[in-house]
C-alpha cells in the first residue's frame, strides 16, 4: 500500500473530524434563549412534525434539553403541540374546505388500527384523542394521522413502548376529533366504524 492510497481517507477523517469539533463550539456556544429561537424557527420551517431526538441532533443538545426547551416555549405561549411523530407548530387556522367533526367510538386495543384505518382510508385525518376521566375531566391527546403509514407508527409506537392508550382509562369509551373534505367523507367515515362495531351509538 503507497502513501498516495492512504492519503484521501485521512484527509476525509480530518476534515470531518474538524467539521464535528467546529459543529460542537457553534452550538455549544449559543445561548438558551437562542437555541428555543432556533427551534422555533425550524418547527415553523415544514408542516411535518419534528421529533425530539431530530432537533436534538441538529441543535447538538441531548433529547432532555429540548423536552426543557419545549416546555418553556409552551409556557410562553408559542402554539406548540406534541404528536407521537414529535412536535408541531399549530396555525390555528382551517384550512380552506376543511370540515371539524367529533366522532364517538368504543374499542379494545385491538379496535385502534381497524378505528384509525376508518377514517384515512376514507380521506379523512384523526386529529386527536378525548376521554372523560373522573377525577382530572377531559384529557386530550394530539394525533395527527393521515395515512395507515401515520396509523401504523402510532400503533407500533404504543405496542414498543408498552403504554395504556387514554381509552383504557374509560372502558374504551373517547372521542375523537377528525378533519374531512366534505360532508360525504364523514358519513363513509361513520358508516365504516358502524360496520367495525366500533362508532359509539345510544344504548
């Protein structure tokens, strides 16, 4: 092996090694107040929720920092929502043509798939969560699903991290917040969770 061989990969390893140590100083030498300004400025730069651990990577801050960050942008108001694929800046707008409706279902655990499939197969988003609980009243949870791919990562998130999704605090019993076209998209919708046995429907 001749030196002109090896020559390449060392200046590769140094210059990203130079790269990394440089990264470090940038960021380890901007203040709180400007790395919350930088967060912010990514989350309003794309309308897909960012994780934490993403910003984390980029701002070059353990996941922890950001969860601090998040709160404290929250605390002062910013519009900040967590999903479970990261957090979202909210608009507070409508969009054009867009139709809010509540839906009331009732499953076990092996229901949220086939419930969450009910609405994006038929055009619709599930924007959050709702149930009723006896001592804190409601408790919400954002979604934000659009596609069985979002459905998928939301059930498989749930099942790896072993947590007890909100209706099971209320014998399966929520509500849901979800975003349609039309009109004709939320009746397919509720015919779809009638046919699933799973739209919640006077006794």
């Amino acid at each position: 092996m001749n030196g002109a061989s090896i020559t390449p990969l060392r200046g590769d390893f140094f210059k990203r090694l130079w790269y990394d140590n440089r990264k470090e100083r940038v960021w380890s030498a901007v203040n709180p107040t400007q790395r919350r300004e930088q967060i912010l400025k990514i989350l309003k730069s794309g309308d897909s929720p960012v994780s934490a651990g993403v910003l984390a990577g980029e701002l070059n801050v353990s996941r922890q920092v950001i969860v601090g960050d998040i709160a404290l942008l929250r605390a002062a108001n910013q519009p900040i929502t967590a999903t479970p694929r990261g957090y979202l800046l909210e608009s507070g707008e409508v969009r054009p043509g867009e139709l809010l409706r509540t839906v009331a279902c009732r499953h076990d655990r092996e229901g949220i798939a086939r419930e969450l499939y009910a609405a994006v197969d038929n055009g619709c988003g599930v924007l959050d969560v709702i149930v009723e609980h006896a001592v804190y009243g409601q408790i919400s949870g954002r979604l934000q699903i659009f596609s069985r791919f979002d459905a998928d990562d939301f059930v498989r998130k749930l099942e790896k991290s072993r947590s007890l999704p909100l209706c099971d605090l209320t014998g399966g019993v929520h509500l849901h917040t979800i975003s349609c076209p039309n009109e004709d998209a939320y009746r397919r919708v509720l015919e779809k969770l009638k046919q699933e046995n799973i739209l919640f429907e006077r006794e």
